[in-house]
C-alpha cells in the first residue's frame, strides 16, 4: 500500500509536504516522495492530513463487558490488585471500540479502573483487528491506581478501608513500602514482584487517577520517597500545582474538558498545563472523565480545546500521538510515522486540531484499512 503525496505530520513537530508512504507487511517502509510500485494498491493523499494513530493512553474501551452491570475492568475485592491483568477483561469485540477507530483512534492503553488503590496491570491495544491477541501491542506496561472519591465510595459501602482520604492513601504507602521492602529481602521474583519491581526500578509507569489539586499534591508527597515514574490522570486542577509536579517530573493525562468535568473543576488552564512540556514534561488526554468513557467525537473537541488554548496544533498532535507512546513504554513501535514502525495512519481532509469540519477519510491500523469514508470497515 502506498500513501501518495499527503501532508505527513510525523507526531515530533515536523510536517512532510506532499510525500508518499510505502506500507509492506503492516510497517512503514518507507517516508519519501516519489514512490512508485505497480502492483501496491494506492491511496490519493493530495490535499490530504496523513497523522499517525491517534493514542488514548487511558481508556476501558473493550474493557467493561457493556452488558453486565459488573464491569470487568474493576475488580474490587480488595482495594490492592496488582495482579489483576487487564488483558483478561479485553474483549475485541466490544462495540465501543468502534468509536474510537472511527475518529482515529488507533491504540489505547487499556486500564483497570478507578474503584481500587492500585487496580491492576495496563496493556496498549489496538483499536481494530481479528481478535485480542493479534491486537495486542505490549502486555503489563503499566501499573494502574487511583486516589479519587470512587475508592472510598467503593469500599465505605462495606465498612472496609479505605472509606476516607486517609485510609486511601494509607494504603497506597503502605503498599509501596511493602513492596520494596519485600523486593530488597525476596530471593525469587515471582509475577507479582516482576511488574512491582518493573514500578520500583523505574523501568514501567505508574498510573494514578487524582483529579483535585489536594489529590495531586498528596500524592506527589507519597511519590517523592520512592523516585517512581509518575503518571498523573484526570488531572483536572494540575495547572495550580505545576511546581511540585515538574519537581518529580511525572506526566500528565488531563480527563475529558467538554462536558460536566469542565464546569466542575473551574476551566483547567490548559495552555499552561501544556507549556509544562518545555520543561520536558509528557502531556496527553483522554476520552476518559470522572463518569466514565465519553463519546468519539469528544476526543476531537479535547484537541481542539487546547489548540484554542493557545498550544500550536503540532505540540496537541505529540499529546495525541508521540506523548502517550512515550508514556506506555511503546514509542518504539507506535506514535510517529517513521520507517521501521507499525504503520497505524490516519488521513483526514484537513487539520482537525484546527478544524472541527474535518472529516476522517482513512484509518489504517497495522498496515490494514480498518475504516474508509464511505465504506464497510472489514476485518481481516
């Protein structure tokens, strides 16, 4: 498959003017102009936005079993569950998916959810494909928690702790120094102490739900002592805490901004929070809020929201692409059209940082066309 002669936005901050992509065996051959293969099929980029996918760096899309009132991306038996897994909640075929693929989308990094301390181990999928192996990027690249009122909600139903903010971020202490306490003295490393060793040693994120500026700096507070890598989501007031932040050099994922979230947490100084990338911090954001998933076409009114901000439509592309791949340990495959990677492409008519009238044309995820305009998306 070629890409012929788009505006290719690399997802670093540079633009290729009228180049071509060449895609064999679903990785980005080649980023040139003037390629030319007879037997290739060919897609008329001219006058075309060719983006890399889209990453939603904290989402339960294919996670939740819509049809049950017992979500599966929340397993609360107990408010510490590291060894919960994510990848045995995926379920490709979960109808929500397809929100995302068809704005774009074309990875996530699928999460357990908010309701326990620490909930459970992240993986990125990709949005479309045969099934949840084949979709699968990279298991266990993150560790998932939260320190939010749904913990407490959670548990103060039963009388258990955590029923307060006390109790939840007694937990999260006390979790961290067993932890390491425990990897210090184990002569053998068993699953569990593999992936908390991976948060200890700095060698995997750690992804914490704190919406409030108290959340935030409380949990920073905890976070400081063990020198981990941070990753804040939700976010919400993290541009009145900035400072302590950028001192621990955590990344940001800031929640949904369009709807109820916006108006509760007094309008989120968005270019602010985004400047902080100068200082070399990671920002991204998430269809996800404090309800829950939202719909596809927010996840392009959150762009357009920081562009009009004040933040240049390529540093909001880093947050959709580069960033995020950055975040869960896989910029090494996704986030970037460069050679060597997998090709997850999306074409646009124009800019739709810039223009909400864009319209989505193509996504081709793993080197396949998951969706065209106009057409059926068929799988494999």
């Amino acid at each position: 498959m070629i890409i012929k002669n788009g505006n290719i936005h690399v997802g670093n901050g540079k633009i290729l003017e009228g180049y071509d992509v060449l895609i064999e065996k679903g990785i980005i051959k080649k980023v040139t102009k003037n390629i030319y293969k007879d037997d290739d099929k060919i897609i008329d980029g001219k006058g075309m936005e060719v983006f890399p996918g889209f990453i939603d760096p904290v989402s339960s899309y294919g996670c939740m079993d819509i049809g049950s009132k017992i979500k599966d991306h929340d397993e609360i038996s107990d408010p510490i569950t590291p060894e919960a897994n994510i990848k045995y909640a995926f379920n490709h075929d979960e109808i929500l998916l397809e929100e995302l693929y068809k704005v774009g989308i074309t990875a996530i990094g699928a999460a357990p959810g908010d309701k326990n301390v620490i909930g459970g181990q992240m993986a990125v999928y990709n949005t479309w494909g045969e099934n949840s192996s084949k979709m699968l990027l990279k298991e266990s690249v993150a560790l998932k928690g939260s320190v939010v009122n749904s913990v407490k909600e959670t548990y103060g139903k039963r009388d258990v702790c955590p029923m307060t903010k006390m109790g939840i971020f007694n937990e999260l202490e006390k979790f961290l120094l067993k932890s390491k306490m425990a990897l210090n003295s184990s002569n053998g490393v068993d699953d569990i102490n593999n992936i908390i060793g991976k948060v200890i040693n700095k060698e995997i994120s750690l992804f914490i739900t704190a919406v409030d500026s108290t959340e935030i700096k409380s949990l920073i507070n905890i976070i400081n002592k063990y020198d981990i890598k941070l990753v804040i989501c939700g976010g919400y007031q993290a541009d009145r805490c900035l400072d302590i932040i950028s001192s621990t050099k955590a990344s940001i994922v800031v929640g949904e901004q369009v709807g109820y979230n916006r108006r509760n947490y007094n309008n989120t100084n968005l270019y602010k929070i985004a400047q902080s990338q100068e200082d070399g911090l990671l920002i991204s954001f998430s269809l996800t809020g404090d309800n829950g998933p939202e719909g596809k076409i927010k996840y392009l009114w959150n762009a357009i929201e920081f562009y009009k901000a004040g933040v240049e439509e390529e540093e909001v592309l880093k947050m959709m692409t580069l960033n995020p791949a950055k975040m869960l340990g896989i910029d090494n495959k996704i986030g970037t059209i460069e050679e060597g990677k997998q090709a997850d492409i999306v074409i646009y008519s124009n800019n739709p940082i810039k223009y909400y009238n864009s319209k989505l044309k193509y996504t081709i995820i793993n080197g396949e066309i998951a969706y065209h305009e106009g057409g059926k998306n068929i799988c494999c």
